[in-house]
C-alpha cells in the first residue's frame, strides 16, 4: 500500500527532522493551550474541555519530550524528533490496520 508513495515518505521524513523548530518559536502553539491558558487565549474553557480534561492525564511524551532530555535544545530537538516519529508511526499503523479490514 505504501510503495508507491516515494516523495511522501521524503516529505514526512523531512517535516520530522524539522519539528524542532517549535523550539525557537515565541509564545505557544495554537490550539494547543491547557485549561489554564483558555481564559486568556479565547476567553472561556468550553464545559466538555474543563469536564474532561483530566481524562487523559499522562502521556508518555509529555511536552513532545523524553522526560530527563530538556537539558540542551540537541536534547529537546531530539524528543521533538522521537515524538513526531512516534506519532508517525502510529498514525501509519491505524492506517494498515484500517485498510487491512477494508480490504477484507
């Protein structure tokens, strides 16, 4: 399924290798604010966000980090890195499966 695919896989690898320059950017991602930072952001936290938004209260890379790898911006860079790889691969995996079932 994903042969013929060449200049893709290129340009996923390459936006991986880029996602560290969130580091060097000022301020905060959009749409990626907590709760905490709602009110200042949009003005209010929507009631589903505030109702569940200790639902998910861990996650294994938090901050797009390796926990212990934020001692230099390399470090950072590379938990940037393992994280846009991590969630690569899964998307790439749901993907498989979803077209593994479709196809049967």
């Amino acid at each position: 399924m994903f042969k013929n695919f060449k200049k893709l896989w290129m340009a996923l690898g390459a936006f991986i290798l880029l996602s560290p320059l969130g580091l060097i950017a000022t301020g905060t991602a959009f749409g990626e604010w907590g709760t905490d930072q709602l009110p200042e952001e949009v003005g209010f936290v929507p009631a589903g966000l505030a109702k569940f938004a200790e639902f998910w209260s861990s996650s294994p890379l938090p901050d797009y980090g390796v926990p212990g790898w934020d001692g230099s911006f390399v470090q950072s860079a590379g938990g940037y890195v393992l994280s846009a790889l991590v969630g690569a691969g899964l998307v790439i995996l749901l993907i498989s499966l979803f077209n593994k079932i479709v196809k049967e």
